[in-house]
C-alpha cells in the first residue's frame, strides 16, 4: 500500500510492507556488489548560488562530534561535553556548556537549550526566544525533544501519557495519535514538515511520523525502525546473526516499494549507519577510523534508487546528519582531500556533490609527521648503524624498512618489533647481516599498511651512503676481512668473514659459501694481502710468479681483482714479503720484504697502480731469524704501523714503528705462536676502530683472532677462537 505523509492508514500499510521484507519476503536482493572502481566522488566547483559554499573549507574542531547541522551553521560536542554551534560563512560562533540543539526550518535556525528547570529555544535569526517550564516531580512537563521550530514535551495525566507541540508565538498543540501507554517518548527532526517520534510500548519500541503542520502522528509497524527519513524513502539496516552480515533496505514513503542495497555479505564490526539524500541511500560503518582491523564496510558508499548506480562517497564517516535542505553532512575523510565536515547533496540525475565545508588539517590517510632517517654519508666507522624512527598521523600494522644496497643487489627486510605503533623505531646496524654490510650507495624504504584499512600504505623513502676506511683484507668493500686461499688446483677463492658479537657463534664467523675467483694462481710462488696500493678504497693483491717477477692486482671492490699490472722483476730475492700497513706516515700503504741475507728492505707505497712503489731503502740486518713478519698497522698507539716478526722457536716480537720506515727495538710479545701456519694482518675484524691479527691453525691446531689493545707493552687480548669451516680445511691450501 502506498507510503503517505498525511494517512495513518497508508503510512501503516507501507510499513507492514516493508517489515514482510526484512523478515525473509519472496522479493529479491540485488547482488552485492563494490562500487565501480573510480567513482569515489571529487569535489564539485562551489558556485554563488550556493548560500554554503565558501572560498576556502572553516575550521572544524579535531575531535568533536557532528550533532546538527542548520541553515546557517552546524553543531558540534567535544569530548569535555562543550557545544559550539559555528556559522559556514566564517566559522565564527559560540560555545556552550550543557546540553544544546540545533533544529531548523528550511529558512531559519534555532538552539535548544535545557536544564532541569526550563527548556528555552533561541531563533538565531530574530534572536527571539521561547521558554517551557519543566521539573521532575509528577504532573510536571518533562523534555520530548524538538524538531523544526518546535519543542515538545509530555506529561502524564490520569488519561495517560500527553505529547505536547510548542512553537513561539503559536497556542500550544496537542499531538494526536500517541498510545496512552507510551513513555520515553522522544522528538527528532526527520524532514522539514515531519518529526520522528519514538516511544517505548509495553516493553517494545516503536516509532511513527508526525505531521509538523497538523498535530497527527501516525504510527508504524511495532518494532519497525527507521534511521533515516526523507521526504520521499525511509531507510533502515537489518543485523544478521549469519555470516552474511548487515543489509540495508529503502522504501518508498509513496508507493511502498522496498529494495536492498548492495551491502558486502561479510561479517561487520559493528552497526552500520544510513543517511538519504535524494534518490540516493548512504551507508557505511560508523566510526570505522577508530576500529583497528580493516572492514569491507568503512567506506560511505551511495546507491541510487532510481539508477541502481553506486559510488563511494567517503573512505569512512563518524556520524551523519541531515540538514532541513535535503542534504546530508557528515563528519568523516576522504583520501587526498582530509579530515572534516563534507556536505552530500544530490545534483539531479546520476551524481552526488560531496564538498568539503569545514576541515580539521589531517590527513585521511597515514602520513609521516616527524622522521630520523641517515644522514646522506653515514661513517661505520664512527657509529654502528642506524636506528629509523618517523611519527605517523595513526596507528600502522607492523611496519617494515626495506634497505637495499645499489651496487650488488643485496636486500634486507627490518619489521619493527611492535604488531602496531604510530611510532616504529628500527635499528639497520652492521651485524644486522649475515654477513658485514657493504659500502657504497643504499636505498631505503619504510611501508606500513593502515591498521583500520582507511587509505593507502605509507612509504617514506631515501638514500645514503656508507663508508669506512680501507681495511688491508677487505675485497668486497664491505669494511670486513676477507680470506683468500688458492688449492692444489691453483684455483683462487675468497671468504668474506663477519664478526657476530653476540651468541654461541660469537666472534669471527665466514659469511657463507666461499666464492671462486679465478684459476691459474698456481704459477705464483708467493701471493700477499697488500693493502691499498693503487689508490682504491679496498685491499689489493701482490703476487710473485716463479721467475721472480712481482705483479699488482687492484682490487675492484666486488671481492675480485682487476687484471694484473707488472711491478718488476728481481723479487725472487726475497723469502718474505708483507704490505698493508702505513710505515712512513705520509698516508700511504708500504711494503717490506727480507732477503735471503736476512736484511729488510722498504718498499714506500706511492698510492699509484702503475708503479706502487718507489726505489727501496735498507732497515736493517738480522731478519733472517724469523719465519714470519706481518705488517699489523698501528696496534701499541704509537704514530705509524708497527711489525710483529715470530721466530724459528714460535717466540712473536713487536717492532714500534717510528714513523720514517724503521723501528724501536722489539719487545717480547710471548711465545707458542708456531701453532699458527700464516699470521695474517686482518684490519680491523671486530669493529672496535683498531687493527687485529689473525693466526691460522697448523695441523690440529684451532684459528684464533687476536684483537690489539693500542698498549705496546700488551699489544694483544687472549685469543678468541674464530668460527672457520672452509677456510684452512686443508692445511696444504696456502691462506693469505
């Protein structure tokens, strides 16, 4: 039966119609179905004709709840329960303590204010007033609400429950159509010539429409809800107990016609609100941007009945309420646009206006607020790594840095420790890896996906650089030692080491499979770490073939070599050769070697690849005592690198180096070192800033590092075994 504003009895037939629906009637559901992509709704141009628009959206105070919205202004309740009501002209207005409404009439706006002594109405065009006693003893006028330019209130007589209209300078109505037995009865605007009354009945709620011009209420179905009425539909949601969840339903107010929007059939996380605009129903999760978990319902999606066409109007929305003009407002955000008060009203046809009219300044979705992120250079040198920090608009699930380094490829995934957080702080430091973390250029990425699903993931990115000093084992350019060993085969391979400085691997560990670098060493009778001889960043190589020609391989930073350059000949005169270390002081990497004689010579670096060295200057006599020298750096905190020479009886001397390419007399450092094969001048293995020495064991021996003090009188710690299963396996392997 059709759906009148002015009959009882056609208002009841409708609704029994609509109520046959909710409770499983034949009449079909239209598919579910998402609103087409891209038709989330712009902003329309404001014109002059409209009395709302304004050049630029007003304030809206953060925070505050949207509780009317008028002719001239809007409504707002904060948290500490003031009320402001705001003009869309300039966002001036006033603040209220208590409790306060806003009604209107299509061409003026009124406040109610309340108290438990008198409900007074302020028409905020005239600035005329009206007031109704009330109390709290029986017999006395009790508040009822107010919608339009009215205010009611009840009272109980012997003849039952008494609902009364008041309008200022108008005899006072009495309403028809109330049950006797009603209380709780409430008054609230539904469209500019009907109110919305609803009562409690025999322990049921029930609801009806009241004619503004006449005094009749006319009465709905008993437990029948209506959230939203317009001048043409009524709209409601239906919970589901099923995993189908809410549905939405709109009638006809003049036909009865009901239809029910396409809702997504998942379960909601709570109770879904419905606004009407036009031919348009609006629905979506209320409040969604404080739930934690994302929901198919967030969004304020509008179906037209007419057209059957859908878009999203909002990405969520805390509250809706509707103006006398029709129009629907709603606090709530669209991505790109922000957090605030959006006016939706139809436009004629198949399209909605959405305009935002008063903004708070944030952002609908997550951005970064404040961050710490590495500077453009960052010295591992000087610090240990990094620790990423940024604070974000909200709350994201479990976000991650991304950190890629550009040169190799290399990629690491850091989660910060918290499942959600508005704050994540990830630490990116060296022994993050299984490995050192190479030098050279990085980028990096923070991600991390809105708990509540609203809007898009945050990115942040950036770029920095790491850099370290050369280290004189270091291939890879990664500021850790590598191992180099060749096999009977003359293939050459290289280990990178790491240094773990926590559990039961703690101390030197090898990154991972050694990798091959070339064949055909077997030619070279002596092959040597060399340090920074041509003027790279990274260690280079000297090899000596078997006719006594020395050769130069530069290193290239990727663990391998570029190809060789000649040194020269005549090298064949020495039995020991060692590089790696500064002797001089003029910044450049040395050599040293003994001849057969016993006397050391050396070889000052010039830091160019074509001719590494200058012409070689005697040290002294005596050397021939020792089966071993290694140039260490500067391990006793004097001013240049020192030498440490181990005798035929395992006995290790430490040579102070003076800076000008000789020595301070050797002092014991101690004995049994034959247990080692090679002792190999690491660098700095353990990230402590001074240089470490390296032994590796003879037959059934076990590899140790030996960290250095800076003291001369106890150059080195006890030593700490390192954690090596390919390098030294076979002891016959030469390891440099």
């Amino acid at each position: 039966m059709p759906l009148a504003r002015s009959t009882r009895r056609r208002l009841t037939g409708a609704v029994t119609t609509v109520l046959a629906v909710t409770l499983g009637a034949t009449s079909a559901a239209p598919a579910h179905a998402a609103p087409a992509a891209g038709r989330l709704l712009a902003a329309d141009a404001k014109t002059t004709a409209d009395p709302i628009a304004t050049a630029d959206p007003i304030g809206y105070p953060g925070g505050s709840r949207l509780v009317g919205a008028g002719v001239t202004g809007f409504l707002t309740t904060s948290n500490t329960a003031v009320t402001t009501f705001r003009r869309y002209s300039d966002g001036s207005g006033q603040a209220y303590d208590g409790a306060v409404y806003l009604r209107s009439t299509p061409t003026t706006d009124f406040l109610v204010f309340r108290d438990g002594r008198k409900i007074t109405q302020r028409n905020l065009t005239t600035s005329g007033s009206l007031e109704i006693p009330v109390g709290s003893l029986p017999g006395d006028a009790k508040w009822a609400g107010a919608a339009s330019d009215a205010v009611f209130t009840t009272i109980v007589t012997d003849a039952g429950t008494v609902l009364r209209k008041h309008v200022d300078e108008t005899a006072e109505v009495t309403v028809t159509g109330l049950p006797a037995d009603a209380v709780s009865v409430m008054v609230t605007p539904a469209t500019p010539s009907h109110a919305k009354v609803t009562f409690i009945r025999s322990g049921l709620g029930g609801w009806g429409l009241l004619d503004l011009a006449t005094g009749v209420l006319t009465l709905a179905t008993p437990g029948m809800g209506a959230q939203a009425v317009s001048s043409t539909h009524i709209a409601w949601t239906s919970a589901s107990a099923t995993d189908r969840g809410p549905r939405v339903f709109a009638a006809d107010r003049a036909t009865g016609t009901v239809q029910e929007a396409p809702v997504p059939p998942v379960p909601s996380l709570g109770n879904l609100q419905v606004g009407l605009v036009g031919d348009w129903v609006l629905y979506g999760q209320k409040g969604g941007m404080s739930f934690a978990q994302p929901s198919a319902h967030h969004a304020i999606t509008a179906y037209n009945l007419t057209t059957r066409t859908m878009v999203k109007v909002l990405d969520h929305a805390y509250e809706f309420t509707s103006a006398p003009d029709g129009s629907l407002y709603a606090r709530g955000g669209v991505v790109g646009r922000g957090e605030g008060m959006y006016r939706i009203a139809a436009t004629g046809g198949d399209s909605l206006k959405a305009e935002l009219i008063a903004a708070t300044g944030r952002p609908t979705e997550v951005v970064a607020t404040a961050s710490t992120v590495p500077p453009a250079v960052l010295d591992l040198d000087r610090v240990n790594g990094f620790v990423f920090r940024w604070t974000l608009s909200r709350d994201v699930w479990s976000p991650k840095i991304t950190i890629r380094h550009v040169r190799t490829g290399k990629t690491q995934v850091l989660t910060s420790p918290d499942l959600s957080t508005s704050a994540p702080a990830v630490s990116w430091v060296d022994n993050n890896w299984d490995e050192s973390v190479p030098n050279g250029d990085y980028t990096w990425e923070m991600t991390g996906e809105p708990v509540n699903g609203i809007g898009p993931a945050v990115t942040a990115k950036g770029a920095f650089k790491v850099v370290r000093k050369a280290q004189p084992h270091d291939f890879n350019d990664n500021g850790s030692p590598d191992m180099l060993s060749r096999d009977s085969a003359g293939r050459l391979w290289r280990t990178d080491l790491f240094y773990r400085p926590i559990d039961e691997r703690r101390g030197i560990n090898e990154a991972g499979p050694r990798t091959l670098l070339g064949s055909g060493w077997g030619v070279y009778d002596r092959i040597e770490a060399a340090g920074n001889l041509g003027g790279t960043p990274v260690g280079d190589l000297l090899a000596r073939d078997t006719s006594g020609v020395l050769w130069l391989y530069q290193g290239t930073g990727t663990g391998n070599f570029a190809t060789r350059v000649q040194v020269g000949g005549g090298w064949q005169a020495y039995d020991k050769i060692t590089s790696g270390s500064d002797l001089t002081g003029d910044g450049r990497v040395d050599a040293l070697a003994t001849d057969r004689s016993g006397v050391l010579w050396l070889y000052p670096g010039t830091g160019n690849a074509t001719k590494p060295f200058l012409t070689r200057k005697k040290v002294g006599a005596g050397w021939g005592i020792y089966n071993d020298i290694t140039a260490v750096a500067d391990i006793a905190g004097g001013s240049a690198g020192d030498l440490v020479a181990r005798d035929k009886d395992g006995v290790l001397w430490l040579y102070l180096g003076k800076g000008d390419g000789t020595f301070a007399p050797r002092t014991k450092i101690g004995g049994g070192w034959n247990a080692f094969r090679p002792l190999i001048a690491a660098g700095d293995a353990d990230g402590d800033g001074r240089p470490d020495l390296m032994g590796l064991g003879a037959a059934y021996e076990t590899p140790k590092l030996y960290k250095s003090t800076g003291d001369w009188k106890a150059p080195f710690r006890s030593g700490e075994i390192m954690n090596l299963d390919q390098v030294g396996a076979i002891t016959a392997d030469p390891v440099f």
